[in-house]
C-alpha cells in the first residue's frame, strides 16, 4: 500500500490545480484503498478556509470519506479562517510537526 500525504500551498488563484489533486486525493482512498492525507499550508490554508462551491463538496467528500485533513494553525489565525478551517474536518497540527510525522511515517509528500 502506497501512503501518500498531499501538502497543500497553493492558494486561493489556484483553486483549480488544488481541486485536481484533492480529487485524486479522495480516488487513491476510495478506489485503490491507499493511505493518503492532505495538509494545508500557507496560501493554502486560506483556500481551504474560504471554501465554497465544488471545493467545500470536495472537502467534505475527503472528511466523510476518511481522508485525514490538517493545516497550520497559525496560518489559520492569520488569515482569520481558524473556525471555517476546522468546520471543513480539518484537524489543526503545526506544519513542523505534520511534516517530520509524515517523513517518519514513510509518506511520500506531493506537493501543490
């Protein structure tokens, strides 16, 4: 089984490369039973904070389809999304942290 953590920077003027790997995000999972995660960091937690229309479907797919979800905390505050963040099922983990976890893990990080 291949384990597989997307780590989310791309913000808010690049919803559409964002939405293509979160798609294929939820694929790996339900399709091929991968072990897969998404962090969002940066520019990409704003993104995922202002979530509307097909991306917060996306995100809600991701939660209900038992894709852990993380982002920074502390972009979350600075971009004043820490309560939409969370209301998406995203969990909040320093980047720091997720990032060591995931390498220690054995996770290959695909960035966006």
């Amino acid at each position: 089984m291949a384990k597989i953590a997307f780590w989310i920077t791309a913000g808010p003027g690049l919803e559409e490369k964002v939405l293509a790997n979160l798609v294929l995000a939820g694929r790996l999972k339900a399709n091929r039973n991968q072990d897969i995660e998404v962090y969002f960091f940066g520019p990409g937690v704003k993104l995922a904070g202002q979530a509307e229309g097909f991306m917060a479907e996306t995100l809600q797919s991701l939660s209900s389809g038992e894709v852990p979800m993380g982002a920074c905390p502390y972009n979350a505050e600075q971009y004043g999304v820490s309560a939409s963040v969370t209301g998406q099922g995203i969990k909040m983990e320093p980047a720091g942290e997720a990032l060591v976890r995931l390498t220690e893990e054995g996770y290959q990080i695909v960035g966006v």
